[in-house]
C-alpha cells in the first residue's frame, strides 16, 4: 500500500473529526480524538462522578465498565 501524503492524511483526519463531531458532538470528539486514553479514562471518570454528585443514579453494569486498576 502506497504512503499517503500529508494533504490526504490530512483530508482523512478532518473527515474523521466532521464524522464523530456529527455522531457524538464537539466534546466527545475532542476527548475520542486529541485525548491520550489515561486522559479519556480520567474524563469519563470525571463525568460519572459528576453525574453522580447531581443525583444520577449509576446503571447497570456493562462488560466495557471495568475498575482501571491495571498499574
């Protein structure tokens, strides 16, 4: 497969950003996109605890929703 050039990588990106910012909105773009994944665990952790605090009430549990405990 042939490399591809800057200006193509960069087309895919802004196509990929328009793509997330339309599924998920501008936030979550920006935390899939230009967050490292220690930085987007600490976020999501941020919101649920958020959440929690103005009284939203955690859900059931899924496979994904794992303790980060992995040092």
């Amino acid at each position: 497969m042939p490399r591809l050039s800057r200006e193509k990588l960069a087309r895919i990106r802004r196509i990929e950003r328009d793509v997330h910012v339309r599924a998920f909105g501008e936030e979550l773009a920006r935390v899939n996109l230009d967050m490292t994944k220690e930085e987007r665990h600490r976020y999501i952790d941020w919101m649920r605890e958020t959440a929690r605090r103005h009284g939203v009430k955690p859900g059931e549990k899924f496979p994904y929703d794992q303790e980060l405990d992995e040092s």
